[in-house]
C-alpha cells in the first residue's frame, strides 16, 4: 500500500486531533528509531497505524477480541481505552494486510506494554507517551530522559501512568503491572553489570 493511501485510511478512522496525533507520533517514533538503531520505516509505520480502531465503536472491539485466538479474553474486564491496540493489530493485520511482526507486536502492545518488550515496541509506546502535542504534568521530564535512556524513560512514564490510573481510581492491567516490574527488573540487572 502506497503511503498516501496508508494515510488517507487512517485518517478516515479518526478525528482531526487524532490524526495530529498520530502524526506526531510516527515522527517521533522515526527520530526514537534513529537514535536507538530500530528501523525508522517500521517505527513509521506503527507509529501511524497505532490508533487505526482507537474510535471504533465497543460493541466491534468486543466482537473482534470475542473472537481472536490472539487476544487475552481477559482484556474484556478492563477499560476500553486499552482494546483498540490488540484489536488494532489484528485489523490491520486482516485488513490493510500488514505481516511485519514487529509492527504488529509493537501496535498491540502501546497501550499497555507486555514483558521483555522489543525494542520496536519500546519506541512506539514512548512515542506515543511524549509526541510534541502531549501536554500534561511529567511529559517533559520523560523527553529530556528519552535523549539520554529509552529503557529510564519508559520506566518513569510507565510510572507515570500507574500513578494516574491509581488516583483515578481506575483498574489496572495486570499486564502493565508486569511490563513496569520487567523494565524495573532489566534495569537494575543493567546497572548491576
């Protein structure tokens, strides 16, 4: 598929801030790419794809997960905000015929991580966290740490997110949990050596 076709698909999925939004994202997942040796072309791609169903309506999200062998029926107890990315990924994988595993991987983990991320998936769900139209309490700490580590920075914006959701009283995905204890536990094995 044609890049101007990839866009004008996604744009149709979406709002005009979305789209903004997804934009910046690809960008800023390419410059991530770059500085951290990914692939700028499939962090490009993830980063534009990311939210292909974030506006889809519950009731097909719901059917598609029903459905799908590859994505954890637990996922139907928590928040709807986190569907659209394991969904995402099954649809453009059916859909818009999408094969890279990376790509794909990288796209169904943004929203909630998953343990012993690949580094494709670290600098979407980054770039998603910090694309320059991100505007709230702790985003420009995780940028000025994005220059120097991706894993510190992941670290302190996924930390940033479970605080968050705690104060919002909201549920939390066992599997961020997880994904926030594996970069911890990588971290400190790192520092460790």
């Amino acid at each position: 598929m044609k890049r101007e076709e990839l866009l004008q698909r996604v744009k149709e999925q979406m709002n005009e801030h979305r789209f903004t939004h997804t934009l910046g994202v690809a960008s800023t997942s390419v410059k991530l790419a770059k500085k951290y040796g990914a692939d700028p072309e499939q962090a490009e791609l993830a980063g534009l794809l990311h939210d292909f169903c974030k506006y889809w309506d519950k009731e097909r999200m719901k059917a598609i997960i029903e459905e799908s062998d590859q994505i954890p029926s637990d996922l139907l107890q928590y928040d709807k905000e986190l569907w659209h990315a394991p969904v995402g990924a099954v649809v453009v994988k059916n859909e818009m015929g999408v094969s890279d595993p990376l790509v794909l991987n990288a796209i169904a983990s943004h929203t909630s991580g998953r343990p012993g991320m690949g580094l494709l998936e670290k600098i979407l769900w980054l770039a998603d966290y910090i694309e320059p139209g991100r505007h709230f309490p702790g985003v420009d700490e995780v940028r000025e740490i994005a220059e120097k580590s991706l894993d510190q920075a992941l670290i302190t914006a996924m930390g940033n997110t479970i605080i968050f959701l705690v104060k919002q009283k909201k549920q939390i995905y066992p599997l961020t949990l997880e994904t926030y204890n594996d970069l911890i536990g990588s971290s400190a094995l790192i520092r460790e050596e």
